[in-house]
C-alpha cells in the first residue's frame, strides 16, 4: 500500500501541485497525468527519495503504513522505470538482473541467483538473451529487462515515468499490457506518469486512483 | 742583493707558515674522515658532458670503497642554477642545511659568491692533496682576476682553443685576420655560440684580446673608458664576420655544445673547446669525425683552471672535503687527464700529463659581463 | 559512521586548496613581495632590454599562430574522419615535446637524414645545402614543431566535443538546406566546436607562450621568444637580470591575459563571420575554395603524416642511441653497438623508477581531485566555471614555478620529493579534468537513481556505475596527466633542487650537453613510458569494447 498525504511542490513560491491524499492498493497502477512542467516527473523522484533540491516539497509519504518520507533512496525500497529503459549499459542482460537481486536468503549461493535470473528470463521469452549486452537489445526487449530489473529487486512499491513513450505503436500496447500483468502478479502498488490517458491499464482490477493535473486544479478519480 | 734574499727569506716565510697551518688542518684530517663515513655529497656540477658524467661515477665507487662516502652527482643544464640557488638561501636566512655540498664553478660564479661571502674558506686548508697542486706552474690562484684566498680548490686547466676541418688554416696557430680570410672564401660555416654563452664570449675576448694588442686595460677592472676606447675594435671586426658566419648571422648556435653539434653535422668548419684534449678524446670516443685538427690563437689560448668550492651552509662538508681530497689525488687527476675517460689537463705533477698550448692570460672577470652586455645591445634588435 | 559519498566534497575543497589556491597564492605572495622593490629605472631598463621588442613579437606570434593553424588543421581533418581515430592518436600524443623536436630536426635539417639519404642516391650534397625543409634553429622551424605537437591534443578535444554534438543530425539538417557536407560542418557544427574548445585552445595557447625547452634547442635566438629570455635572465645572476627576469615574468603574466581575451573572441569573430556570409549570400572566391580543399586534402592525410614522423622520430632516436660515430654525409651510421644501452642502464633504472612513481602517483591524484570536484559540483547542484580549475594550466609555468621557488627558499621548505609531487599533480590537474569534464557532466544521473532505488548505497552506485561507465574518459583523463608529470622539467628541477632525477630532467641536461647519441637515449625513455601508458589504455579499452560486443 503506497500512500502520500498532504503533498505540496513549490517553485519559487508558486505551487505546482498539491495532493491531498492518494492510496495505490498492491497490484494496482495509479496513474498521474499532467501537461509537462506541472511537477508530476518532481513529483515520482520525491516518491523515490531524491527531489531536486530547487523544489520546496512537503508532504508524508508512507509504504505499508510505514512513514519513509526521511528514507534515503537505498532504503526506500522503491523501484523506478524511466522513459529509457536505463540498463546498465557495461554489464550483459544477466549482470543487469544479478546487480537488481537481493542478497539474502534464498539468493545467496552463486547457484541460487543464476537460478533465480535465468527462470525469470524464460518467463518472458528473454532466456536467449542472457548474455546479450543492452545496446543490443530492441527497444521492446529491453523495456522487459527494465522492468524485470525492477521486480526482481522485490521493490515495496514501483514508480513509472512514462515508461511506454519510447516505443513505438504496436509494441507499446504489448508492453504495456505486459507489465500491468507482471505488476498485478507481483502485487506491488505502483505509480505511474504519463501524459497519455490510453497508457491506464484496461483491466479495472488493474486500475488505481487516476490524479489528473490541470493548469487550474489538480481532480482524483478514485477508482 | 740583500733586497733579493730579504725577498727570498719573506717567500719562505709565508712558505712555511702556510706548510705549518697546513700540516695543523692535516693532522685534524682523520677526524674530518670519521665524520664523512657515512654521508652523501650533493655534487652540483654541468651534467652536459658524457665524459664528465661518467668519470664522476667512477669517483662515486671510489670515495665509497675508500671513505665510505658517496658522491651524488646532482646534474645541471647550467651551474647559474646552483649559484642561484645559493643566493635564495642567503636572502632567505637559511645558514646551513643547504641542498648544495660541493659545486663545480669558475669564474663569475665563483666572483659572485665570494663577494657574497657564500662559500667556505677552511677547505683548501684542510686537504692534504693540497700540497700536491702545482701553483708554481699554473695560474691556480686567480680565477679570473680575482684572488681565490682559498675559498675554491683548483681542480682542472681549460684552454680554449678551435676545432678545424682539416687543410682550413695552414698552421696550428692562427689568427683574428686569417679567421676572417677563411670566412670570406667559405661564407655560411662558421658561427659561434651567442654569449653569454661562456665559450662564446671567451671567442670575443681572444678576438680583442689580439686586436686591442692586448692592450693593458683588458687585466684590470673594467672601466667605461677603456670599453669606449677597446670594444670599436671589436664591434669593427665583428660587423665583417657577422655576414659570412651560417645563416647571415641571425641565429647563433645556442650553446657551444650544439657548435659541436654543428660540425659533426658539417653544417660548420670550425667549433671552440676549452678542453686542450676534448678533440682527440672526443675523435676517439665517435663523437666527433676523423678529420678535423686542433688550432689556437696565436697570441695564446686563453688559459684558465675550474674549481671545487663548498658552500657555507652546506649539510656536509667533512664528506665534501673528503670527496676533494680525493679529487685532487693522483688516482683521480690521472684518470681525469686520460683521454679515455674525460682528458681535462691536471692541476697537479703527473709523469703523463700531455702538454698544454701556449698560453695566454684571461682577461679580468668584469670584462665578461661588459662583453655580454655591449654584444646583446649591438647585435640583439 | 561517515558515508563515503559524503568525502566528494571535502576531498574537492582540499583538491582545490592544494591544487589551485595554494599554488597560486604562493606564487603572487613571491611576486608582491618582489614586485613592492621595483623602481622606475629598473623599470626603464628592463623596457630597453635588448631585442625585448622582437621577442615579445616572437612569442605573441608563436603563441597565437601555432594554436590556430593546429586547431583549423584538427578541425579540417576531423570533418571526415570517425572518432575510433582517437586510438591512433595515443600514440602521437605521447611524444614528449623535447624528443619530437630533436627528431624533426635531425629529419628534415639540412644535414638531415632527407638530405642524407637524396646524397647516397643522388651525391649531389657532399656539403650539406644552404636551403632544407627546417633550419636547425628559425621561428618557423619551432612554430611547425608546436603545431604537429598540439595537433593530437585538439583532436583529442574535438572528438570529446563531438560526442557531445547530434552531428549527424547537423550533417543532415545541413544537407537537406543544400550544404555540401564540408559547408555544413564548417557553417553548422565547427562554430559550436569553437564554443567547446575555447579552453583547450587557451591551455594551448599559453603553453605556446611560455614553453622553453623547445625554443631553446630549435628556436631563433637573436633574439629568442620572450619566455627564453625570462628564462636566461632567471639563470643570470646579476641584479639587474634577476629585475629583468621579474619584470618578464610580469610581461609573460600580461600577455597570456590579453591570449586570453584574443582567444575568447575567437568564436564570436568566427561566428559573426559566418553570419555576414549568410546575410549576404557571399561565396567563397574561387582561388580561396581552391586553396581550402587543398587545404583540406593536407588534412586529410595528417594521420598518416604524423605516422611516418613519429616512426621517423621514434627511428631516428633509436638508431642514435645505438651509433658508434655517425657523421655527415654518412646516411647509416658506421656501426651499431648497443654500449650506451648496457653502460646506462644501471643509471636509467632509478630514474625510470621515480618517473613512474612521480607519475603514476601525481595521475591518480588528479584523477581524484578531478572526480571530487566533478561530483561536488553535482553535489552543489551547479556547474563551477572551469577556468579557476584549469588555472594552472593558463598560467604561465616559468613564473608559477618560480614564485614558489622563492617562497619555499623563504620559508625555509627543504627541497624534496614531496613538493616535486605536490607540483606534478597541480600540474596533471588540469588535464585530467580537462579531459574529464565533458563527459561527466553529461552523465545521466538517472542511472545513479536506478541503482540506489535497487537498494545500493550512492557510494556503490557511483563506484559500480559510474566509474565504470566513464571508464573511457577517466583512463584517458589519467593516462594525460601520466604522460603530463612524465614532460614535467621546471618544477622537477627547480623544486627538487635537481636532486629527484627523472628521465626528463636527464634528457634536459644531456642535451646542454649536445651529446646526440645519450640525448636520444634518454629522449627515447621518455617516449616510451607515456607511450607504453597510452598503449596499455588502449589495448584495454579496445578489448573491453570487443567483449562488450561479442
């Protein structure tokens, strides 16, 4: 359960945003939408941890009634995707996964993690690309790796900065589609941005509070 | 008569009073060796010469195996460097623990800082070699006019004399008119380093020298009248040779080292040296071709000796006196004066020293810097 | 416990405390203490110093001439080429000045080994000619020694520039106007180049300025270049030199100011240029189009130009130290022996020993002042202006080094290795930042963001990350300030007292000596351990890129 209460970013005096309050529930995907420049981007790297400092950001922000608002970004537990897929760029596939898995029981035998990696790749038809450095990769493939890298850490929640506007038509509704199954699978809450309504999951199980930012006013649709 | 063996008697005299002093500093002398075991002289000295580098290796193995001392010999492209260093020392206050134990200078090096009272006066004293320096021969205790008073130890001659491709000069002596000859029928291959290059302003200090008849003043303290009256001499000759020396007399070799240079190069016919024997040692060695002879200047080669010296705050000075001490050693002169190894003439009797040029007496220090300064404003826009 | 990640800005606050302010206070302390007792005849001396005119000419000429012919050189040749030449250049790159300019000479002088070999085929020089390619000593003669030299270091710069740039969206946009691609890298991309460049063509051009060694073994010298003559009368002893040498030093100081202000006019003049072209629709006359590609074509084949005069170099400093008495018109030696090798080397040994521990030690030094300056910067959430980083290298060295001379003579400072070091990595600083700079800036900071929200500390994520992200511009950035401390004979000299031997220090003195046979020994050391350095990066890089791609 992702919560924020009382959130307010500010610029220079002049209020971006203002949240009251917005609760992601485990599995689901809240959704932001905004033009840009309306702080909703500010918005996901305060949720991570790491607010650029040229923004007066207040607000409480819990993670299963836990309140992490002075957590650093290591302790937070929360996981991102960007726009670009953001894999490491001097490490293959398989190290990308290794470096995101957590070094604790049952993960700790050499064995174990290469295990874990390589039936996680198969489960997303990824397995022949286990040595494959990023740069390789389609722009797809390496949106899958992304958000592989992301769950396998076993995040508490998952922030999404317009994760699909990179790709292109087609593959986008399949990516997407994708990754709203692996979110509900996994049972995390996740936050996304984006500035495209068709980018909300179609599943209504799927769907979390939409928060819509307008020039005038800030509306939530609670779903 | 009488006034003669009056003169005779105050000779001894002074004779053995100085035997006495010294044989008091040589009975202190195994003192001065217990001290220096163990200590590391800083030798600061031109570190150019191949030769010169390697003879002072030598004498590192030796002072090691023999004192137990070790000579670092601290190369520099200039000695000024180590002059100039002594002289921040001073004016900063710093009276010993200084970087610098043992220098190899001459002349207005040596001017500089006697005057300034840098430089140890209980060395020349203390070393029991000292007795072995041939001061009755060599002109060992002026250096340039001014009086050593033992503030530096005399360690080598130089005698500056030319370097010739063969069949360029008729005889071995030669002279200002013949030079000059020779530059007329062959334009483009002489040149000589620009002073203040030492080599260099020595060349202009034979030329007026011989043109001025060496006239009386050039021995003496320089004075603006004498250079009114003696350089025109100069600047005449020199306003003739200028045009016909390599590349019009625009450039000049920087250094008498790349005047070597030049002739191995055959860009030049003729080159100076102030080493008597650096030709043959140099023709043997595969640093200069075969066919090239030594002249010199037929009023002399102006003859002068370098020294060893000890600054006053250097951190080791009974390891330095040992390391001159040895110098001075027959071992050490003679390896010195072998060509083989370096060929600088001895300042001290050996049975094989080889025989000097004719020698001609060096003009007072103070004329170096007036030539320097008159010929940069002359010839430098 | 104290986080590692929050040592990057102390270490930068030290880093520039040690590498910038206390250099350059102790400098101007030196100078203001000296300057105070200058009178006004001093000063009328000093303006009527011999051939003072001709050599400040000599050396605004130099300094303005060399930097720019190698940067529209460099930046003709980088119109067609790819940025992979960047390994072909390590090598060109790590040619001390001193030994290219020994080799050149004995290329191309008139008893050269060109001339040379035309007599063993022709015999028509049994004297060697009164013309050559270069004069042993002339203006023009140093000014194509500084060129080819500074030639790879602008590449260098060009091609981290570049990589910065879309230039292939410049090329297209360009074309798609009706450019030629050479137009449009000239109107479109090589404006914004100068923008990027303006500091590296300053390091340039006030290395031009105030370099010695090089003008004193090619340059003229009735007069020579202004700082040669500083540098004579800082040797001289008398009063009035030492005046002279101060005063010069202020000249030097005044001169690499106005270089600056020149210098940062460049762009701007190009760009305005540009823009009248534009505006009134001019072509280029047809002899200048014609003398430009011509030009261009020269350019074109500056990689394997310098390749043959750095095998040329590298040949000729080879076959000297093996040669057993080698004179004119003889094209090979008259034997070869390798005596100078075996007789050195047991002296070579400790000098090659604390050229590497100077060098390896003061590179990495700045390496990490450099990275704790970049990441404070980011830490502080504003870019710093570079040229207070870069302040050694647009100082000139002679009076830097001097005015610390003095004030460790002042205070009493006993000559020692560590302020030899301290001064190799004020010096190395610049560069590796230099290098740096570019690339770190740019780094996505997101991927740092990515790793910390997988649970790794900011310490972790930069070293694990970043680091190794960067590899390419931090090993290069470290292999110059390598190869920079290697070159370094001033502050050697003068600070150590000329008790820490390095091989350059060696070479310097040796060639006071005109000895060419030990000369090219020592000059071939010091060509060989920047080259081995700059080898050893790229063999690494190369491989590191091929199992990236396999």
């Amino acid at each position: 359960m992702l919560k924020l209460q009382q959130v307010k970013i500010a610029r220079a005096g002049q209020t971006l945003l203002q949240v009251p309050e917005l609760t992601v529930a485990p599995g689901k995907v809240g959704m932001i939408m905004g033009p840009s420049g309306s702080g909703k981007s500010t918005l996901l790297l305060w949720l991570l941890g790491q607010a650029p400092a040229t923004f007066d950001i207040a607000g409480q922000l819990s993670l299963n009634d836990q309140d992490i608002t002075q957590q650093e970004v290591s302790a937070r537990r929360i996981g991102m995707l960007f726009q670009s897929s953001l894999l490491f760029p001097h490490m293959s596939v398989e190290q990308n996964l290794l470096f995101a898995l957590p070094r604790r029981a049952p993960y700790q035998s050499c064995a174990a993690r290469l295990a874990r990696v390589e039936t996680l790749l198969a489960a997303v038809a990824l397995a022949d690309k286990r040595k494959a450095m990023p740069d390789t990769l389609s722009g797809g493939e390496q949106a899958r790796v992304a958000l592989l890298r992301a769950l396998i850490n076993e995040p508490k929640a998952l922030l999404l900065d317009e994760p699909f506007a990179a790709l292109d038509q087609h593959r986008r509704e399949e990516v997407r589609q994708w990754t709203f199954e692996q979110i509900a699978q996994w049972q995390i809450p996740a936050l996304m941005v984006s500035h495209d309504l068709q980018d909300r999951p179609a599943l209504a199980q799927q769907r979390g509070p939409l928060l819509s930012i307008g020039n005038a006013a800030t509306h939530l649709v609670q779903e | 008569m009488f006034k003669l063996s009056l003169r005779n008697i105050f000779k001894r005299l002074v004779i053995a009073t100085w035997l006495l002093a010294s044989t008091c500093a040589v009975a202190d002398w195994p003192e001065v060796l217990a001290e220096a075991r163990g200590d590391t002289v800083y030798f600061y000295g031109w570190g150019g010469s191949d030769a010169v580098n390697r003879y002072l290796r030598w004498v590192d193995g030796e002072l090691n195996r023999h004192y137990g001392v070790r000579l670092k010999h601290v190369k520099v492209a200039d000695i000024a460097e180590a002059v100039q260093r002594l002289q921040l020392d001073a004016a900063a206050g710093r009276a010993n623990n200084g970087a610098i134990d043992l220098l190899w200078i001459n002349g207005e090096n040596f001017h500089v800082l006697k005057r300034a009272k840098l430089l140890r006066a209980d060395v020349l004293a203390a070393l029991p070699n000292s007795a072995l320096l041939l001061n009755d021969k060599l002109p060992l205790s002026s250096d340039f006019g001014v009086a050593v008073d033992g503030l530096e130890v005399p360690w080598g001659i130089g005698q500056f004399n030319i370097m010739a491709r063969t069949n360029s000069f008729a005889d071995s002596a030669i002279n200002a008119e013949q030079l000059l000859a020779f530059a007329r029928q062959n334009p483009g291959q002489l040149s000589y380093p620009k002073p203040p290059d030492f080599i260099g302003t020595t060349f202009l200090k034979s030329l007026l020298a011989e043109l001025s008849e060496q006239d009386p003043r050039l021995y003496q303290p320089a004075t603006d009248n004498a250079a009114e009256q003696l350089l025109p001499l100069l600047w005449h000759y020199l306003d003739a040779l200028h045009p016909l020396l390599s590349e019009q007399g625009k450039v000049f070799a920087q250094s008498s080292a790349q005047q070597l240079q030049w002739l191995a190069d055959a860009k030049l016919s003729v080159a100076f040296s102030f080493n008597p024997q650096e030709l043959s040692s140099k023709m043997s060695s595969g640093h200069l071709p075969d066919n090239l002879q030594q002249h010199y200047f037929s009023l002399g080669a102006i003859t002068n000796s370098h020294y060893l010296a000890v600054p006053r705050n250097a951190s080791h000075p009974a390891a330095a006196k040992v390391a001159i001490n040895f110098l001075l050693s027959e071992a050490a002169q003679a390896r010195k004066a072998d060509t083989a190894y370096w060929g600088d003439p001895p300042v001290i009797d050996l049975p094989q020293a080889g025989t000097l040029l004719p020698a001609a007496t060096e003009l007072h220090a103070s004329w170096q810097s007036l030539l320097e300064q008159h010929w940069l404003q002359r010839y430098q826009r | 416990m104290i986080k590692a990640s929050r040592l990057f800005t102390p270490t930068a606050v030290i880093s520039l405390l040690g590498l910038i302010i206390l250099p350059l206070g102790l400098a101007l302390l030196a100078f203001g203490q000296k300057l105070s007792g200058v009178t006004a005849a001093e000063l009328h001396t000093f303006s009527h110093a011999p051939g003072l005119g001709a050599a400040t000419l000599y050396s605004l000429a130099l300094a303005l001439l060399a930097p720019l012919l190698a940067c529209y050189w460099a930046l003709a040749f980088s119109a067609r080429s790819s940025a992979k030449v960047v390994a072909w250049l390590s090598p060109l790159l790590s040619i001390p000045h001193l030994a290219f300019a020994v080799g050149m000479v004995f290329l191309f002088s008139p008893s050269g080994w060109i001339v040379r070999v035309l007599h063993e085929v022709s015999g028509a020089f049994a004297a060697p000619p009164d013309w050559a390619l270069l004069p042993e000593r002339s203006f023009i003669t140093l000014l194509v020694v500084l060129i080819l030299k500074e030639v790879p270091f602008l590449l260098l710069m060009i091609f981290s520039a570049c990589s910065q740039l879309p230039i292939e969206r410049y090329r297209q946009l360009g074309q798609s106007l009706g450019y030629s691609a050479s137009a449009s890298w000239w109107q479109l991309v090589v404006p914004e180049l100068l923008r990027r460049l303006t500091l590296p063509m300053a390091a340039v051009m006030i290395y031009s300025l105030s370099v010695v060694d090089i003008p004193l073994l090619v340059g003229p010298n009735l007069p020579g270049v202004l700082a040669q003559e500083v540098f004579a009368w800082q040797r001289d002893f008398s009063l009035a030199a030492a005046v002279n040498g101060l005063l010069g030093s202020v000249l030097l100081l005044l001169l690499a100011l106005g270089l600056l202000g020149v210098n940062r006019l460049h762009q701007p003049l190009y760009h305005w240029l540009l823009v009248r072209v534009w505006r009134h629709g001019w072509v280029l006359p047809r002899l200048l189009a014609w003398l430009g590609r011509g030009a261009m074509v020269v350019a074109r084949i500056w990689l394997p130009l310098m390749f043959v005069l750095g095998l040329g170099v590298l040949l000729s400093l080879l076959v000297w130290s093996l040669a057993a008495g080698w004179f004119y018109p003889r094209w090979l030696p008259a034997g070869l022996n390798a005596e100078v090798w075996v007789r050195e080397w047991p002296f070579v040994r400790p000098m090659i020993w604390t050229t590497l521990s100077l060098a390896i030690a003061s590179a990495c030094v700045a390496l990490v002042a450099a990275l704790a300056c970049l990441e404070a910067q980011h830490k502080e959430g504003r870019v710093w202006p570079q040229w207070p980083m870069l302040l050694a290298l647009l100082a000139p060295q002679l009076p830097l080094v001097m005015g610390w001379q003095y004030s460790f003579s002042f205070y009493q400072l006993t000559p020692h290795l560590g302020w030899v070091f301290w001064a190799h990595c004020v010096f190395a600083f610049p560069y590796a930042y230099l290098v740096l700079a570019g690339d770190y800036q740019r780094y996505d900071r997101r991927w740092l963001l990515v790793g910390q929200s997988l649970g790794y500390s900011p310490w972790r994520c930069w070293f694990t990350l970043l680091l190794p992200m960067l590899r390419r511009p931090v090993l290069y950035g470290w292999v110059i300030a390598f190869s920079v401390s290697v070159a370094q004979y001033l502050p050697t000299q003068l600070l150590g007292a000329g008790r820490i031997i390095t091989l350059t220090t060696e070479a310097v003195n040796v060639s006071s000596g005109g000895d060419r046979q030990l000369l090219s020994f020592y000059a071939l050391w010091q060509f060989i351990l920047p080259l081995v350095a700059l080898l050893a990066v790229t063999v690494y890089l190369a491989l590191a890129s091929r199992r990236h791609n396999a």
